[in-house]
C-alpha cells in the first residue's frame, strides 16, 4: 500500500495495473537512444506503464481522481495495450487501501481518455452502472463536448461506455475549467495532451500542518518521472507547445514550492519531489511512500 499524507489530506495511490503504450509514441520527438535509457521497451517496442489513481480522504469525504482502464476492454484491447484481463484491478486495490466502493463520494476526472475513467462504469447483467454507487463524477464540460464529437486522431482515445450510463443514473457534475470537488483538492485546465485536460492540485495546509502539505497531480501533463524536462512531451499529444508551457508552468511551481508530485502513468515509483539537476534542468527525485 502506498499511503501517504499531504496535512490534513490522507493519499493513498492505488493502481490498476500495468499495461503497455508504444515508446516512440510515449516520448514523441526524443530519440530512442535516449529515451530507451529511461524506459527499457519490450520486443514490441511497447513501455512498461501502470494507471495510477489518487484516493484523497478529508474528514467524512473521500475522493478519486481518475479510474483507470477498467474491465470492460475485449481481446483486441488487452492484446493492443498490453492488459492482463486476470491482473489485480482498481476495485481491489481500494479494498486493500481499507474502503469499500461505495464510500466514495466523489470522483474528479482529469480527462476522458479511456485510460484515465474505465472504472467510471462497470457491468451489471446487460447493463452499465456506475462503479462507485454513492460518488457524483466530477467532468470538465468542454472535454465531455469533445469526447463525445471526437477527431479521427483522437476517436479511439474515447469510450462513450465510460461515461455515458452517468449521464443516465444522473451523478453527474460538470464544471468550467475549474473546479474544488472538497476543500484542497483542487483540478485546473493544464491543456496540451488534449484541450481540455486538467491537473489536480493538493492543498492539505490546516492549523496543526507543516510546509509538506501540498501536492500535484499531473495527469497526462507530465505522465512519468521520464518526462520532466521540458521537451519530453507525447507524441500523443495534440499541442505540444502548449504542453511544454503548461508543464514549465506547473513543474516550476511544483519545484519552488516544494510539492509532492504525482506521476499517473509511473510504473517504478510515482511519488518525487523536483530539484534543480543543472540551472534551468529539473529532475524528480523519487520520494518512498509509508
Ligand atoms: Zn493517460
């Protein structure tokens, strides 16, 4: 279990398991000598990945940020993504954390990419329902716009599957660019990867807590540890320069104030702290969870 405590926010990452996205595509125009140094890539040049979720509990509220890749894939997907449909999955990993599905009582959506909320919606007989029965979901309003209108570039990317039993058991929450689902947790549009995705800030500073208290999720802003320097950006992503800016921007406040930084997609230690390798070059510095 990794636990964790931003003041008075308790962490704990729990994960879905690992799978597999090709490396060209995962470290965009950075050459293979290098990139293969920080992620040794398997016979079908595929990086070992996992999907990372964040279980943020304050006081009666318990909150999930993403959900992961979920089981409702066929044999194509898990062939594609390298999934393993008998791996240890979320649900299980939130049990081991001490909670049961339904004492979430929120989930906040960094994105919709099918990677990031499979675990939305599970199956029940013929039907879909929501996964967690007691959370509202938390989504950006122009992302849902563009999942459900997607571009041939980015269609595969989306499963209406993971979102739309919501809309139909109506536990949806839709914000603006902005949104504070429960005091501290916080997600802002950090567009790049795609328009509309959003990182998550963590803001656990109370009355009795020190100057740790404070964290950030990077979603796919900057997925692993790998891609801190600035142009080790996606080959996925849709706007590149914007992502850079976004990530100098984060990153940089990240660094001067001495966040835990959370890594989605990290599979060898998703937790670090950033410290300056040379000026103007930052590196994460793994930090061990409890
Ligand atoms: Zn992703």
């Amino acid at each position: 279990m990794r636990a964790f405590r931003l003041g008075e926010l308790s962490c704990t990452l729990v994960d879905d398991g690992p799978f597999g996205l090709d490396g060209g595509a995962m470290f965009g125009v950075v050459p293979k000598p290098l990139w293969q140094r920080a992620k040794e890539p398997d016979d079908q040049n595929r990086i070992q990945m996992v999907t990372n979720c964040l279980l943020v509990a304050r006081g009666d509220d318990l909150l999930l940020i993403d959900t992961a890749i979920g089981d409702k894939g066929d044999e194509k997907f898990h062939q594609i993504f390298a999934v393993d449909p008998a791996r240890r999955m979320l649900p299980e990993a939130i049990a081991d954390a001490g909670f049961e599905l339904g004492d979430v009582t929120h989930v906040l959506l960094s994105h919709l990419h099918f990677d990031h909320c499979g675990w939305n919606t599970r199956r029940q007989g013929e039907r879909l329902v929501p996964t967690f029965p007691n959370a509202r979901y938390w989504m950006e309003r122009s992302e849902l716009d563009h999942a459900r209108d997607p571009n041939p570039r980015d269609r595969a990317s989306y499963d209406p599957r993971n979102w739309e039993p919501l809309f139909e058991a109506g536990v949806v929450e839709l914000f603006d660019a902005e949104a504070e689902p429960i005091t501290g947790v916080r997600a802002v549009k950090a567009p790049g990867h795609n328009r509309d995705m959003c990182v998550v800030t963590l803001d656990g500073v109370g009355v009795e807590t020190g100057p740790d208290s404070r964290g950030i999720f990077f979603a796919d802003l900057v997925p692993t540890r790998a891609h801190v320097p600035t142009p080790w950006v996606m080959g996925y992503d849709l706007y590149p320069v914007t992502t850079m800016e976004h990530k100098d921007r984060w990153l940089g406040k990240a660094a001067a104030g001495g966040w835990l930084c959370i890594f989605e997609h990290e599979a060898d230690q998703p937790l670090a702290r950033l410290v300056e390798e040379r000026p103007g070059r930052l590196k994460a510095e793994p930090v061990p969870a409890e």
